[in-house]
C-alpha cells in the first residue's frame, strides 16, 4: 500500500494496463526482447499497424526484465542532488471559452531534485485526489486547471540518467537518421541531447508539434502517471486552423507560435470542432511516442520524472524539409536540411535546393535580404492590400478572408455579394473569365454563360485527346449557353445550378431566396461558421464537403479542387464530395485513387509530394497552380484563389493539363519583351535556319528585315505559336470589348479560334500581340522569310543536336567553329 501523497518508485507497485477515455484508438505495442533491441524497428511496426494515423502518439511498453538502470534499477538516490536551473511557476489564466494562456516565470533559485520532490508533496502542490479513477483525475484536473497554487515544473533539465553501457532504447542513443547532426557537428540542446523533466500534479505541456515535426521519445523513470492527450497528423491542418481562430493575434505575430506552448484548447472545444483526439495514460516504465506533426498535450498527475528528445525516421524528412519553424521565440530550433536531402532524397536535391536557396526574380516577390549558407532564402512578400488589385477592396476586409483570423460572417458575406455582381456571376466560372470581361451588375441575373464544362469535373478519364474542356465555336459564343444562377441566401455567395451540387434538377422552377449553399446546410454551427477551404485557407466562395486522408470534416473551394491535381470528386455529376489524396509522407491508409498515372505526373512528380510558397500570400500549400510557360524548376506557383485576387485567370487545356494559368511576368513576356532573348541579327549575318521544326536544317545569310504584327496563343494542347496573323483569329470571347479582329488586340487570356495551315480551326487562349522583326535569309537560290527564334546567328549557343541534324540532313562532315556560348534557346 503506497502512502496518501507519495509515489514508489518501484515499477512492480504501479498498475499496469489503461484505462482509455473517449474509446482510444492509441496504439500500444508489447515487443519482446529479441524486437526491443531496435528502436527504430518498433517504431516502423507501430506505424505499419497505422499508428501515426489513428493517433498522434502511441505506447510502447518494453519487455519483462528491460530497465534503463539494471544495477541501480529502482533506487534513485544518485540525482538527489541534481540541480533544476530554471524551474518554472506555471501561471494559467483563462482568456475565453475553453481557450487557455499558460505563461512559464522562472524560480529564484535553482532547487535539487529532493528538493523539488518535498515541494511537490506539500498539500498545496500535491494530487488533491490521490485515490481517485484516471478519469475522476482527469475531471479533476480541467475544473482546477487556472485555479489555485502555481504548479512548478522543473524542465528541460539538460542530462541522461541511463546508466552507461545500456544500448536498447537508449534515449541518450536511439541510433535513427537523426544521428546525422552528429556527424554534422551539430548539437542542439534537447532535440539530439536528453532532456529531464521534473513534474508535479496539475503541470502541464500544452498543446505543440515536435520542432521541426520531429518524432520523439518520452520515457517515465518514476514516480506518478502522465496523461496525454494526442490529434493525428490527418487532422493536424484543421487543428491548426481552430487554433488560429482562437488565439489569431498571435498566429499573425508567428506562424509557428503553436510551438511556444503557452496555448492551451479544452477537449471541448476539439468535440464541438468534429476535431478528433485521443487520450493515453502512460506508466512509469512505459514509453511514449509522438509522431511527426501529431499534436499532444499533458499533465502529470503528481510528481514524477521522465526523459525525452527527439529522432527521426526516413519519413521524417519530407515533413522536415517544408516545417514552419519558430523565429520568434528564444531557443526556437531549426535544422538545416541539406545534409538529409543530399543522403537520404538525391533525386529530389537539386529542385528542392533551387526553390528554397535561389530567389525568385518574378516581379511580384520583393528580393530577400536573408543571408547565410545554411539558412533557406524566404522570399518577403508584399502586403496582401497591394497584390490583391483584382478585388475592389473598399467593399470588404480582404485579410479577414483568411482562416487565421476570427470568424467574421457578415464580412465574407460581403464579399460573396460583391463577387456576385461581376459577371459572369458564379463564383467558380469567374476564375476562368479575364478580369476586363467582367462587367458588373447591380442585380444578380437570372442566368449567364458558364465558363467550364461538365468533363473538367471528370479528371480520371482521358478524352481520347479530343479538346473536350472548351465548347465548339457556336456553343462558345451563343446566348443558348445561359445556366440558372442561384444565390444562397445565408452566405451571399452565386453559383451556377450545373456548376455546383445544388440538388435540384436544371428543369424544375425554385423560388431564389430558398436556396442554402452545402456549407450554410451543415448542421453543426461551429463547423458551419468556422468552414474555410483546406487548400488554401481562405473562406468565402463555393464550398463543397471534402476529405483528405481519414480526415472527412474538411471544405474546400470547388475550383481549389479543379486546380489541385491530386484531387477528383467522389462523383463528377454530383460534385458534392471532393477527395485529396494524401502526400507521401502522411503514408496513408485511405483512398484508391482513380486519377491515371499520366494525368498526376503531367507536372513534376516533386511538385506534388512537397509544400511550395503561394508567390502571393506566402503561405506554404500543396497542390498550387504552376504557371504554364514558366521553366519548371522555379517557376510561379499560386493558390487559384490568390491568382484570382491579383487579377490573373486560370485557363482550361486538353488532359491531362485540365487547369494552368499564367503568371504576372510571362502575362507581358510577348508584347513588351519579343525581341529580347536572343537579340537582333544584322544583315549579311551567317545563320543556321531550323526550318519546319527541324525537317531542314540549312546555313543562309540574312538578305534583310521587316516588321509583321503577330499573335501569340496558346492552345488546348499546350503547343504555342507566337506568330499567328491577327487575320487568322476568326473569333473571340471578348467580340464585345476588344478593338477590330484584324488589328489582333484582344483580351490577354480571352478564349478565341484560330484558322490554321491545314484550314482548321482551333480553340486557344490570346497571349498577346507585338510587331516581331521577321528575317529575309537566303539559303542557295530561295529566300525565307523567318522568325528570330528560326535562327541560330554568330553569337548564339548552338545546340549539339542543330549542329548533328545539319550534318546528318546536309550529308556533310566539314569542320565548322561553332560560336561561344551565349544564350540557350528552347526549340
């Protein structure tokens, strides 16, 4: 029998087993003596057995006979003296319903640890409730948690009690990847070097994520048990996301200030949130896990000691490479990653390394001033009122928009209501119609034209490569084409009947001012108020349910699902259910996707398994859209939600593309820049003339120049042509705004058709018009009349393969001085 107040250090005295709250699906694994001897291996087996999904921590209890002090075993007499530098005194106060602030003030003095024990078994410090259930403990603990005496905790106390020649789960060494600061030379207190932790009843660890979303290791030595609450990194966005909203002054202070644990969320508020969690208590003798980005949070129920620090498996380093790392804070921990990716992801270096390190030199990001070789290069973004031009500002509080912000309902409705006004009215066809196309309205019409068809909705079959994403001609540019428009009548926000999950058939007459959006139908209030587009964090819009992983309790914007290229709806025709099929590094359980192999590979594969920054608002996303012409290894990546707000449009092409757009500085490339790349050739120049994509390759002279006014387009299947005749653009969408067809100024991004050399018409996007030098080259008796981008001069680079084709189509081995390297050009 243990004495009121005190805690034997014996492990055989203290009650095994669990006694789980809330149905826990924490996993617990007994591994024998023979699987205990490798850390890392246990590890894998719980995550094998989906561990890491269904909680974000999990147990592991070592087998019969095992004890970190096999000579000393139960007798802790040896760190009596040990000295706590820095204990706290756990200040709690309550700043709202079920939302906490917990602030940490220093103690004069150090204490030893006979100290500190005597202090935690005063009846002021001690359980007021020794004899009681874990879950009466539990109850216990919420009602007195910021009440009373200020707990004291003695933590991060730097040091090991491990005896020494002690190898299986060794938290001083774990042997896992993470051993490679070691070999960097790196040491960073806590993360690779133990850490002791003296707790009492009622101290606690709020509610954080590893640094760097690391894993980590908690081993109870002795003394009382610890509860720990735990979300699974399926669930951790939308946690964030809550969390945010409760506390938002200090999530725009610091994006990572999660990791201060000074922020306390009642389970409470996570079951009115639909947020799940789950609950372990763990023993002495026992040891806990937390996974990368799992969340937890704690008491120890009386006093008690354990020892912790962080490792890291391979899955680690696709969370570790797009962490959010506090900056703010002292002691915040960062790891620099190239030594990871250069050993453990070769494949995936040199992009990872030309993002992160090399600075964009777009126009909309502003040059870094971030300096350091081991330090990533974060692009500083411009204040969100100067990008955000596409919007007309003085109508709604554009930063309340975002997620990390309070609710603010009335706000977000007046923005619906002034996307409504613009045509073509519905907010999802806006983001495919060109900004000086939208002509605004004080009235929401019945009808309008829709700007996508049926089949984007369907992104796992392939069209037999017709250009089935864009109407034939007639369709394109007829009033036939109208669609019922309706109007939610909580949230303002217009969409067109076959554009969105209604539920009512396009046929049957409704009265407009009974229509609810599917998330203003959502029956839970919080949920329904809080709802904001998992994708790119923003509220307002069309917003359909969504899922991601195990994760079901998500929204997202329908076009942030047709731009995300690892989303599909669950039903095209439905469309009121859109899937996210989880990065890699989740390794999930959920989900056959049915989206075809060449449909997600039709951009880099890198691109999708990673985080980017949105080169807009600088949040880091997945799935952002990547401007079409820009070169794949840095090119522009936006959230289309943010695209749209700066006033660029999304554009539809053929499968397996679907959705693109272009970026702010490609938008001028061809009408302010068409002669730049290369530079001008002079007459009497020696040239090598790439005629008919390469079928002739021939040496000529240049005979003379002229200037012709071109079009450039892009068409449905991603081919280009920058010297299309204004007479050749037989149609447009923007008939009713631009000048004259002949004259070729059109809207940039306007749909148009386009009569081609085989007398074809084909549907494209007009991407500008500039009068382009054209070149008079004789080649033997003919004279061409050719483009810049024909033409190789004297101070151009020369491919290896022009110089092979003209030997090989000329049949001629003569030596030939190929000029030095100047600028490549892509053919």
């Amino acid at each position: 029998m243990v004495e009121k107040g005190k805690y034997d250090t014996n492990l055989a005295s203290v009650p095994r087993g669990h006694q789980r709250k809330y149905n826990s699906k924490t996993v617990v694994l007994y591994p024998n003596a023979e699987q205990f001897k490798s850390f890392s291996g246990c590890v894998a087996a719980l995550e094998r057995r989906k561990a890491h999904l269904m909680s974000g921590i999990a147990k592991i209890v070592p087998p019969a006979g095992w004890h970190p002090r096999p000579k000393k075993r139960t007798n802790y007499n040896d760190i009596d003296n040990l000295e706590i530098r820095t204990p706290v005194r756990e200040q709690v106060t309550k700043v709202g319903k079920h939302i906490y602030l917990k602030i940490n003030h220093e103690v004069d003095e150090p204490e030893t640890v006979s100290k500190f024990a005597e202090c935690a078994k005063k009846p002021e410090y001690r359980n007021p409730v020794p004899e009681a259930s874990v879950q009466e403990t539990v109850q216990k603990y919420w009602e007195v948690f910021g009440q009373g005496t200020e707990a004291i905790y003695g933590a991060d106390v730097e040091g090991s009690i491990y005896e020494d020649g002690v190898e299986d789960c060794n938290v001083g060494n774990l042997r896992t990847i993470l051993d490679l600061l070691n070999e960097q030379k790196v040491r960073i207190p806590g993360v690779n070097t133990c850490y002791l932790y003296f707790g009492m009843w009622k101290t606690t660890f709020p509610w954080h994520a590893e640094d760097v979303d690391l894993y980590s290791i908690n081993y109870l030595h002795f003394g009382a048990p610890k509860f720990w609450y735990a979300i699974s990194s399926e669930y951790a966005d939308r946690f964030e996301r809550l969390a945010n909203q409760m506390f938002p002054e200090q999530a725009r202070e610091c994006s990572a200030f999660m990791r201060h644990k000074n922020y306390q969320i009642h389970p409470d508020l996570l079951r009115e949130h639909n947020i799940p969690f789950e609950t372990m208590i763990q023993y002495p003798g026992e040891v806990i896990v937390t996974f990368p980005r799992g969340y937890h949070m704690g008491f120890n129920m009386g006093y008690n000691c354990a020892e912790s620090t962080n490792f890291a498996l391979d899955r680690w380093i696709d969370y570790g490479k797009n962490a959010t790392v506090c900056k703010c804070a002292k002691g915040g921990v960062q790891i620099d990653m190239t030594p990871f990716m250069e050993k453990y992801r070769p494949q995936e270096v040199e992009p990872w390394r030309n993002y992160w390190y090399t600075c964009s030199t777009k126009p909309v990001i502003a040059p870094s001033n971030v300096q350091g070789e081991s330090k990533l290069q974060t692009r500083q973004i411009r204040p969100v009122q100067q990008w955000m031009k596409g919007y007309d500002q003085k109508q709604f509080d554009v930063e309340k928009l975002w997620s990390d912000y309070s609710v603010d309902l009335e706000n977000e409705a007046k923005f619906n209501e002034y996307r409504a006004r613009c045509s073509p009215h519905c907010a999802i066809c806006q983001y495919f119609w060109p900004d000086p196309l939208q002509t605004e309205k004080h009235e929401v019409p019945k009808s309008s034209p829709r700007a996508i068809t049926d089949l984007i909705y369907n992104k796992g079959i392939n069209p037999q490569g017709m250009s089935c994403y864009l109407y034939e001609e007639l369709e394109l540019f007829s009033d036939d084409l109208q669609r019922t428009l309706l109007q939610c009548i909580s949230c303002k926000v217009v969409v067109h009947s076959s554009c969105y999950p209604c539920k009512i058939p396009e046929d049957q007459t409704i009265k407009r001012d009974q229509w609810k959006c599917m998330r203003c139908c959502e029956p839970n209030r919080a949920i329904r108020e809080a709802a904001a587009c998992h994708l790119c964090k923003l509220r307002g819009g069309a917003l359909i349910r969504a899922k991601k992983g195990r994760d079901d309790g998500l929204f997202v914007h329908i076009v942030c699902a047709l731009a995300n290229r690892r989303t599909w709806f669950d039903d095209p025709i439905k469309k009121s259910l859109a899937i996210t099929l989880p990065q890699r590094k989740q390794n999930s359980d959920c989900h056959d996707c049915p989206l075809r192999e060449d449909y997600l590979n039709a951009t880099p594969e890198y691109f999708h398994e990673s985080l980017f920054e949105c080169d807009l608002c600088g949040k880091l996303g997945e799935g952002l859209v990547m401007c079409v012409k820009c070169d794949e290894e840095r090119p522009s990546l936006y959230h289309a939600t943010c695209a749209r707000a700066a006033g660029l449009t999304l554009q539809r092409r053929d499968w397996p593309t679907l959705t693109t757009l272009v970026c702010e500085h490609d938008m001028n490339a061809f009408s302010q820049n068409s002669q730049e790349l290369f530079g001008d050739l002079n007459v009497d120049d020696d040239v090598i003339a790439w005629i008919d994509d390469g079928k002739k390759v021939l040496k000529g002279v240049v005979v003379g120049t002229s200037s012709t006014r071109c079009c450039a387009v892009e068409f449905m299947d991603c081919s280009s042509s920058s010297d299309v005749s204004p007479a050749d653009i037989v149609a447009c969408a923007c008939k009713n705004t631009c000048s004259q067809l002949n004259t070729g100024e059109h809207i940039f991004g306007a749909r148009v058709f386009v009569i081609w050399e085989d007398g074809m018409r084909y549907a494209a996007y007009f991407h500008g018009v500039a009068d382009v030098k054209r070149y008079k080259i004789k080649i033997g008796p003919r004279t061409y009349e050719m483009s810049r981008d024909e033409l190789y001069g004297p101070h151009d680079y020369i491919p290896q393969k022009v110089i092979d084709d003209y030997y090989r189509l000329n049949k001629e081995k003569e030596e030939q001085s190929v000029p030095p390297y100047k600028k490549q050009r892509t053919m």
